[in-house]
C-alpha cells in the first residue's frame, strides 16, 4: 500500500485486532515501511509485545488520562499499565 507510506501521519486504531498471523505480518511490514519512510506512525494497541516491537515510544493510558510515557528501551522489564 504505497499510499499508506505517502500520508505524512498515520494514524492507526488496534490495526491487527481479529487479524491472522500472516495479516499481523502484512501489517506491521506496512508500519514498518510508512515510519521508515519518514511518516509519524500513531497506533493504539492492547498488545504489549506488538508495541514493543514497533513502537519507539509508549504512552500508557488509565481511564482516559495519560499515566506515562517511555521510550520503547524504558518500558521493557516495567510494570505494565494495569499495575500503576
């Protein structure tokens, strides 16, 4: 999807949710390309490992408020957001 990797900002909601494994891939390559191509990649996802293998930065939200946010290097090993 070139025109994914042409938008400047995409913006992405639980964009694998109730996809399959080879879907998962397709989707996070997609990812991949658009923030190496040099657009801004915002996705929201409940899936710690999804996040922590695409994301460079993490912000965790509680009941609609910002509760932290980390640089990918700082949330590995640290209490997941349920726990704060």
């Amino acid at each position: 999807m070139p025109a994914a990797r042409e938008c400047g900002i995409l913006l992405l909601d639980e964009p694998t949710r109730g996809v399959d494994v080879g879907g998962r891939a397709e989707i996070h390559a997609l990812i991949r390309g658009a923030a190496e191509a040099g657009n801004v990649v915002i996705f929201a996802s409940t899936e710690t490992n999804e996040i922590l293998d695409l994301a460079d930065m993490a912000a965790c939200f509680c009941a609609g408020h910002l509760v932290s946010m980390r640089a990918r290097s700082d949330c590995l090993g640290s209490p997941s957001c349920s726990q704060t």
